[in-house]
C-alpha cells in the first residue's frame, strides 16, 4: 500500500466515523427533541385540566351557594331554589362528560379527592331533585284526597320524604365547603386564581 493509498484510506474511515457520528447526533436529538416535546405537551393537557375542573367546581360552588340562599327566602323548594339545584346538576353532568380528562392530572390523590367529592354531591343533589318532585306530586293526592284516614296516612309519608329531602340537602351543604380545598389543590397546576368567579359572583 502506497502513502497515497494509506492517506485515502484515512480519510474514508474519518468520513465514514463522521457521517457514523452524525447520524449518531441526529437521532439523539430527535429524541430528546421528542422527549422534551411530549414532556411539554404533558404539561400543558395537565394544566388545561385543572383550569377545566377549576372552573366546573367554581361555578359548582357558587350555584349551590346562590342555592343556599335563596331556600332562605320564601318557599324553602320552590322554584328558584329547583333551578339553581339543577343547574348545580348539569355542571355535574358536564363534569361526567369529561371524566377521561381527569387521568391528566398526574396528582393521584388530587384525582382522587375530585372525584370523591362529585360523587358525594351527585348522588344527594339527584335524591334532593327527585324528592321534590314526589313531594310536589303527593301534596297534590293529599289535596285531592276525601277519605280522612287516606289522607293522614298520606300526609305522614309526605313528612318522611321531607325529613329525608332535608337531610340529602344538608349533606349536600356539608360536602360543597369542602370544594374550596379541592380548588386550592387546582391552582398550582392551572397557575390561575379561581377567586375572581367567586368575587364577580359575590358583585
């Protein structure tokens, strides 16, 4: 082998090493790249998670609090009070239209925690809804009823259903103060401050 000959050979091994280390450099990039980018996009489904479930369990509390306030005026169950009690139901409903959502949050006991407390409040908030409606419907058979002791025996299942629709609204009361911890576990993540729907909400 010639000078020549070594001095090409050398230099194919150099080219050949440095398209060998390129490719190298190309793909690690690619996938911290990649990594970075998933990381990222992690990040960032977390974070509209939180302001998603932020948002419902504000508008959630305010509801249940315009509820509370208005069962105070008038007709305990009247209609206002019914509205409010069903729109506290469709955020509710939303949230369960969005459940998968929850899973990109990465806190399990936040998730947990959520999820908890939504169940504790639909199961009452549907008994409450419900119950209404029954009562609404047998205060109507008692009025109609001409039979005394019908009707007695009537009117103190009707006072059953109430004492029970009294205590599922209670617990519902219960559960809703503790929706602000849960938000407060929110924020951090969301990086947003859902006082200022309660603030607008208080105006």
């Amino acid at each position: 082998m010639t000078a020549a000959d070594s001095f090409d050979f050398l230099t194919d091994q150099s080219t050949m090493w440095a398209v060998v280390l390129g490719a190298i450099l190309a793909t690690l990039g690619g996938l911290v790249a990649t990594i970075l980018e998933r990381r990222l996009d992690r990040r960032e489904r977390e974070q509209n998670a939180a302001l998603f479930f932020g948002e419902v369990l504000s508008s959630l509390g305010i509801i249940l609090r315009f509820a509370d306030e208005t069962k105070k005026i008038g007709e305990p169950y009247g209609p206002v009070t019914m509205r409010m009690l069903r729109s506290a139901r469709s955020e509710l409903d939303l949230y369960d239209r969005n459940r998968e959502t929850l899973f990109d949050l990465r806190d399990a006991d936040l998730r947990a925690r959520i999820q908890t407390l939504l169940i504790r409040l639909s199961m009452p908030l549907d008994g409450v809804i419900e119950a209404s409606d029954d009562i609404k419907a047998m205060r109507e058979q008692v009025k109609a009823q001409k039979d005394p002791a019908e009707r007695a025996e009537m009117e103190a299942r009707l006072k059953q259903d109430e004492a029970r629709r009294d205590l599922g609204y209670e617990f519902i009361t219960e559960t809703a103060a503790q929706l602000k911890s849960v938000i407060g576990g929110l924020e951090p993540v969301a990086k947003h401050s859902f006082d200022r729907l309660v603030k607008i909400a208080r105006n």
